[in-house]
C-alpha cells in the first residue's frame, strides 16, 4: 500500500485499556514514520488531550497534524497551524444548554476553555476522569450557560451508558440538520457544529496534503470513527470495536491490548 497518511483514533484504539501506547505499537507508527506516512491523531478529545501521544510517537522530529473534537480543529504539530476550525455560535451551544436544562435530562454538561474543563460540580459525574484523560484541570464555574459568549468547538454531554442510550435519539431530535451530536463513548454525547465528523475533516486534511483518500489508513473503535473508517483507503477495526465499526471495515485487527495497530501495518505497509 502507497500510504501516506495513517490516521490513528486514541481510547480504544492507539491507547490500551491501561491508558498507554504498547511498545510494539509505537515502534511500528515510529517505522512507519521513517518511510515518509505522516501520522495524524484524530479524536473526540480537545486539544491538549493529544499532547502525551503525540510526543510518546516522536512528532517533535516527523512533524504530525492533531485532529480534536471529532474534527471541529485541525492543525499541525511544530508549528500548530491551524487547518481547519468550526465552532458553534455562542446562540446555538446556549440553546442546547438550555434545551438540556429545560427538559431535565440527567446530564453533567462541560465545555473546555484553554487547559481548563468547565463544569459546574467538580465532583459531577465523569468530570474528574474527563480533565485526568486529557491532562486538564478542572474550572468550576457557576453556570457553564454563562461561559458560553464566545464561539466553541464542543460541548460534552455525560451520563450512564444506560440512560444515556434512553435518551439519546430524543435529545438529537430537535437539532437535526442544525447541529452533529453523537456518541464517542457509552458515557459521552458530543455536540458540534453540523457537518462535523472525523471523515469530513479527514477529507480536507487530505486536501491540504495533497494526497488520495486511498493513500490513507484508518484505525478506530468507536461510533464516532465510523464515517473515518468509510472514507479512508483502508479502514482498520479494533478486536474491541464495536460491532458497527467491524462491519464497515476492511479488515479487522486484534485489540488495542494486543497490538492490533502494528499487527496491521506489519500487513499492510511495513512488510
């Protein structure tokens, strides 16, 4: 395979359930980076969530491009150009804050604010292990609504897998068309600007690279890496993806405990 683009999501796919890049993983994306394929981390998280793996894989010597917010912002590591930013007006994010409110579903709602996760209970669900994942602090804020004047990337919905999955479809109803909500995690809703997903902004990464959708490679686990799975040349499925992901992809890899990323580059580009 002609790759030059090995497009990598992070929880579930580089990163094992211990949180870290196995040894054999980062070698082969270190290899790969040698033959000339560049490396771009393309996730839900916000920026400062793809520093530590961006560093564990060497960008400070290859050079990278950083995907966040499911591809609300692209940019390019040395030099952290911006590619590519779409936000939601301070309007729209207000209407869904106050939609969530008015309706009293069970959700912590947090935004983000240079390294900061704004909550309004640092002690709310899942907001500790939000601000831990992505080496952030915690802002608590009387009302994240308040925060909302200016224009933001995302804005992150948590509540138990359960109830979460009861709601979702419901809570999604009013803003079709207007805005891209949905799941990155069984815990998480996210919601951007509309047209925003990974493949989208994958395709104006390749754009700006110059480079064919077939020159890249994609690995992903979750929902929100469906339409990057799609879109790209080779589509990768984690062991652990889930089961919608497995039937869009090309091929099915072992676990992120298990290697599955070298696995397949061994198969695909480093033999």
């Amino acid at each position: 395979m002609d790759c030059r683009l090995i497009a990598l999501d992070l929880d579930g796919t580089l990163n094992s359930s211990k949180g870290v890049i196995t040894s054999r993983t980062r070698q082969a994306l270190i290899q790969a980076q040698e033959k000339g394929a560049k490396v771009v981390l393309a996730s839900g998280r916000p920026l400062p969530g793809l520093y530590q793996n961006a560093k564990e894989l060497e960008f400070d010597r290859f050079d990278g491009y950083l995907l966040c917010f499911n591809g609300a912002r692209i940019c390019t590591w040395k030099e952290k150009q911006i590619i590519y930013d779409q936000t939601m007006s301070p309007g729209m994010a207000q209407l869904v804050y106050d939609y969530n409110k008015k309706n009293d579903y069970n959700m912590v709602i947090m935004s983000y604010e240079g390294e900061d996760v704004l909550a309004e209970d640092a002690t709310a669900y899942r907001v500790q292990e939000e601000a831990a994942l992505n080496h952030m602090n915690v802002r608590v804020v009387p009302s994240v609504r308040d925060t909302l004047r200016r224009p933001v990337n995302k804005l992150l919905f948590a509540a138990t897998p359960d109830y979460l999955a009861d709601i979702e479809m419901e809570f999604k109803r009013p803003f079709v068309g207007q805005l891209s909500i949905y799941r990155s995690a069984p815990f998480y809703l996210e919601v951007m600007a509309t047209g925003i997903d990974k493949a989208r902004s994958m395709e104006r990464l390749a754009k700006h690279m110059k480079i064919d959708r077939e020159q890249i490679i994609a690995f992903g686990d979750g929902y929100n890496d469906l339409t990057m799975i799609e879109y790209a040349g080779v589509g990768i499925a984690m062991g652990n993806a889930v089961e919608e992901l497995k039937k869009k992809a090309d091929g099915i890899t072992a676990s992120n405990d298990e290697d599955g990323i070298a696995l397949a580059l061994e198969e695909y580009f480093l033999d």
